[in-house]
C-alpha cells in the first residue's frame, strides 16, 4: 500500500494547521481578556473560535487524510524501475509522516491554548477551604461572651431561659454564635460523654440551622424546642438539638461547656460537629 500525497492534499494540511494556529490564538487570547479584566461576552467568542478550530481542523483531518477502506495495488514484477519507483514511493511515504507530524504539534498548541482559556478563570476560585469550614474560633478554656463582650454568666439564665453567646475575642462571630439554655437539671437526655459538656442543666449549640444557615432563635420553653425562623426546621433541646420537624437532616452541634466557681461560662473545646448546612454529607472530612 502506498500514501500518494498530491497538492489537494498538502492543501488540505495546511488548511488544518491553520485552523489548529487559528484555535491556539483564540484560546490565548481567551486567557488575555480574563486577565486584562474579564469581558464575559468576549471570552466566550474567543473559546467558541477555540473549540471550533479543533473541531474543523479534527475533522477535516479524518476526511481528508486518514485512509479510508482497503486498496488493493497490483504486485509489480522485481526489476530495477520497479525498485526505483518503490524508492520514490518511501520518500513520499516519509515526506507525508512529517507534514503530520507538524499537524500532531499544531494540535497540541490548539489544545493547549484551549487548557488556557478554560484553567486561567478557575484560578479566581481561590484556594480550597481546607478544614477551614469544620473550624470555629471556640477553643477549650474560652469563656463566653454576649454580643458587648462581657462574659456571660449562669446566673443570668433562669430556667427556661436562652441567650446567645460568642466566643470571647469574637463576639458577632458568625460561625461562633451559641445558644445557651437552662431547661433544669434532671431534664436533658443526652449520650453519656455530652452530659459532661451540660452541668445544672445548662446546655449550648450552634445557632447556625445546619439547613440553611440561618440564626436559630426562637425557642418554645413548654415544648424544649429551638425554632428556625426561615424554614421551620424544629429541634428538640433536650435530645442533643436533633431535628423534629422541617428540613433540617442533621442536629444542632453541641458546645461542651462548664461553668466556673464564679459563674462564667467556658467552653471546653469545639462544637461536636461542623456548624452550618450540611455540607459535611459531599466530603471525606
């Protein structure tokens, strides 16, 4: 079998190689407008130009020069014309290997300025979170504050009582916000290792309502229940804050608190869980 490679052909690849220089170009200049400042229109032209070239110059490549069906050629008797003649075919033959390799490295510069196009905005995603979304600023020994940053004390929580507390150092915090609750000793119904975390029956969670986000505060004393306001996802207080109602899937997280000789609230470590929505479900975290 042999390649005869004419001048439609070499037409045709350099038709190729100038869509792939076309497609490299627009997919640079795609990454230039999103540096220079982003035009979102513009982007979109350059990258549509980009996958377009590829597109066209991948297709014409198959049609054109990548052989279709079988050919049979007659056997040729052994003599020196027919050794010439099969010289000249190989010399074609590797004539033709080198304009496709210029198309392979055309091509991979229209791929690359296409990674260009696409990969330089997903740097503005900024860098990836980390533990950053399990953390909040309470650590162990960190009294707690009300919004004016004076501690909050036992004693200014009667039963049935609820105030929101934060971290000291961060008040406002809003991954920090807790409620504190006084529902009496003796009525909490909590694992065994929480109840260290609720002395005199005091208790805290997060305010944050792991549906949405929203701040948890409204509280029905008669029934031991901390209401979102947003969606009505409802919590039972003295079963460790586990959703009743709404759509909430997942409990309030339990700040292990301890209260001091002198009445102060202080933590004794972070919340039992990841404040907020339930992002926690999409991750190995």
């Amino acid at each position: 079998m042999t390649n005869e490679t004419g001048p439609d052909t070499r037409r045709v690849e350099r038709l190729i190689a100038l869509l792939f220089l076309i497609a490299t170009l627009a997919g640079l200049g795609g990454a230039a407008v999103y540096l220079a400042g982003a035009q979102t229109q513009l982007e979109g032209a350059f990258l549509a130009v980009c996958l377009g070239g590829i597109g066209a110059g991948i297709i014409l490549w198959s049609q054109f020069l990548l052989p279709g069906g079988l050919r049979q050629e007659a056997r040729h008797p052994v003599a020196d014309a027919a050794d010439e003649q099969a010289v000249r075919d190989v010399l074609a033959e590797q004539g033709a290997i080198t304009r496709r390799s210029m198309l392979v490295r055309a091509l991979a510069g229209a791929v690359a300025g296409l990674g260009a196009a696409v990969v330089v905005p997903a740097l503005s995603l900024g860098p990836a979170p980390g533990r950053s979304l399990f953390d909040t600023p309470w650590k162990s020994g960190m009294r707690m504050v009300g919004l004016d940053g004076q501690p909050i004390k036992a004693s200014d929580v009667p039963v049935g009582g609820i105030v929101t507390g934060f971290p000291d150092g961060f008040p406002g915090s809003a991954d920090g916000q807790t409620l504190l609750i006084n529902v009496g000793q003796g009525m909490l119904n909590l694992p065994p290792d929480r109840m260290t975390g609720a002395p005199d029956g005091y208790v805290a969670y997060s305010k944050v309502c792991t549906h949405a986000g929203c701040p948890v505060g409204l509280y029905r004393d008669a029934q031991h229940q901390l209401v979102c306001p947003c969606h009505q996802s409802t919590f039972d207080v003295l079963d460790g804050a586990v959703p009743v109602a709404g759509p909430a899937g997942h409990p309030l997280p339990q700040l292990p608190i301890r209260i001091d000789p002198d009445g102060t609230v202080v933590a004794l470590g972070g919340f039992t869980g990841p404040v907020g929505p339930a992002f926690w479900d999409m991750t190995d975290g």
